[in-house]
C-alpha cells in the first residue's frame, strides 16, 4: 500500500460547504499539530527567505529560492510569486532545508513581460487556477519521466490563461494571470469567506461546476488554514468561470467524494527525489493527474485533480499517451 493510499485510508469526509458554482469537502486527518517547518509567506514575511531570478539576466521556467532561516520551508504546488522579470507559479510542492539555496521549477503566468519589476518576488494570495494546475501536473509528471525534467508546457499554459482571459472578460497588456484575479477580487472574496475551514481540517476536496475535481490534503490542520485561502481563490475563478458559461451548480454526495478519494488511493504512484528535502510523488492513471511530497515517512502534501475532456486529449496525464500535434510537443530542457 502506498502513502497516498494509507493516508486517505485515514482521512474522514467532512460535511460540504457549498457558494454558488462551488462546493468544498472538509477533509478530516489525523495531524501532526506541530509542523518543523514554516510556509512561503512567513518565511518572506520574516525576512528569512527570498525568492529571485536564477541570475541577473533570468531563466523562464527557474527560479531561485533562499532560505535563511533555521527551519525548512514549504512551497506549495501552483503558488503564484509576483515580480521580478515576469509572475511564475511553482510546479510541485517543494520543502528546502534550513540554511539552503536552490533553483526551483517554475512556469510563467505572465507572456508580455521580460523586464524586472522588482528586485526579488512576492508572493501572492492565491494559486493557478484549478483547470491548470490539474493539466501542469500532468505536463510536469510527462516531461520528469521523458527528459528526467519538472517543466510544464508553457505554450499550453499561457494559452489556457488566454482562453481564461477571454472567457472572464478581463484586459492584461502583460497577458498576466494577476490581472484576471485582480478584476474579479469581489467575488472570489466572496467564495473565501464561504470556505472557512474547520476543526480538524486538513485538506480540502473541491467540486467545481458539473465536473472539475481537485484535491489538496496537507499534513498538518496549521497548515490547511495558512494555504486553505489561496486553494480556495484558484479554485474559485474555474467556479467563476463555469458561472459565466451557464453550467449547472454541483450537487455533491458524501459518496461521490469518498469514491474520489479511494479513486486517488489507487492510482499508480512514482517516486522520484525530490528538489529539497524528501520524495517527489507523482499520480498518474486515467483521468487522474497531480503530485505529493513525502519527507521523513508522512505525506507533508498530497494535490490530485480529474483532468478535463480537454485535458486527457492533451496527451499529458497517461502512460497511453498518442501523438501531440507538433505546436503541443516538449523540447527537451536547454542547458
């Protein structure tokens, strides 16, 4: 049995908390009530840690993350970071030490800049979108088994926030993903006022629409509430979206999540090292894609998502992947 699968072997189903185009599982787990590590915005905000280019002149799809600090500090999956040359997101969740400096893997959310805005990044309140973080780990989990490499395919993704873009009515000179956030701040306010966590929580389970599903379970209920309303803002603007396009309000049972949940538990896992401290585990089966990160035998987070029609057809999320069409294929990562 895997950790994934011992862990939601343990993990209990709250009762739904539903807004609109949205509804929300509490997911129940047996935490460690300490975590021995701090997250992104309070090791920036403690002045411990900063996040810069590679170097003065940048790379597209690396970033540079020191931390100072004495204890390690997590990175989540698909956190967005403003700034420097242009908004990247991070590609997979990441734990770096005390006292390290590493290069992590990062995709741009941002196509019309290559300029510095500032200096070192900032972080913002929020993830990718749930649509795109689902399909990113799919290309990330494709491009490490194929060039042993943690890219996505970033022509796909600066077209999904086009695609976005259009669909939510919003203007960017840069093309950034910040200012289809920024326009509609109000109502994905609203959705994270309604998702407030729970005691006890650890993770969430996520119904969007008629059928977007996505997952984050963390190891700790201090760290669910420190991500909870940046998972809620990425999720909320998939939920804006299927809004502007008429779609049916989900009606979730406890059944239906609890079946996703073992669906998860059962799904083939790769186990690569990881960049930082641990194990980088990577879900791929079917319709179901995303990534975890184990350190010291607990699953410190687990993010899996139901790829869209849109998303299987990408090729990027199975084993049995067919010919992409030559605008959609990797290249292997430049030196």
């Amino acid at each position: 049995m895997t950790i994934v699968a011992r862990t939601l072997e343990t993990t209990a189903i709250g009762d739904p908390i539903c807004q609109e185009q949205m509804a929300m599982f509490p997911l129940l787990g047996r935490a460690i009530c300490d975590p021995d590590y701090i997250t992104l915005d309070e090791a920036i905000s403690r002045g411990v840690a900063a996040v810069r280019e590679v170097s003065a002149s940048g790379s597209v799809p690396e970033a540079r993350f020191i931390n100072r600090g004495d204890k390690p500090v997590f990175l989540m999956d698909g956190e967005e970071l403003i700034g420097a040359r242009q908004n990247r997101v991070l590609n997979l969740s990441i734990l770096v030490n005390a006292h390290s400096d590493v290069t992590i893997p990062v995709s741009c959310v941002e196509a019309g800049r290559w300029h510095y805005e500032s200096p070192e990044f900032r972080s913002a309140p929020r993830t990718l979108f749930a649509e795109g973080r689902a399909r990113k780990a799919g290309q990330v989990s494709e491009c490490l088994v194929r060039f042993a490499a943690r890219r996505s395919n970033q022509s796909d993704i600066w077209e999904q926030i086009r695609q976005k873009s259009l669909s939510l009515e919003t203007h960017s000179a840069t093309g950034a993903m910040d200012d289809v956030f920024e326009r509609h701040q109000v109502s994905l306010r609203d959705y994270e006022q309604a998702m407030q966590p729970v005691d006890g929580q650890t993770g969430a389970l996520f119904f969007i629409g008629p059928s977007l599903i996505s997952l984050d379970l963390f190891d700790c209920e201090a760290t669910l509430r420190a991500m909870l309303p940046k998972v809620v803002q990425g999720n909320a603007l998939d939920a804006l979206d299927c809004a502007r396009r008429g779609l049916q309000p989900p009606a979730p049972t406890l059944e239906q999540a609890r079946a996703f949940l073992n669906e998860v538990a059962a799904t083939p896992v790769e186990t690569y090292p990881a960049i930082g401290m641990g194990q980088d585990l990577r879900i791929r089966g079917g319709s179901l894609t995303g990534g975890g990160l184990e350190v010291d035998g607990r699953l410190v987070h687990l993010y899996a998502f139901r790829l869209t029609e849109e998303g299987r057809q990408d090729g990027m999320a199975s084993r049995r992947t067919r010919v992409m069409r030559a605008s959609r294929r990797y290249c292997p990562p430049q030196a």
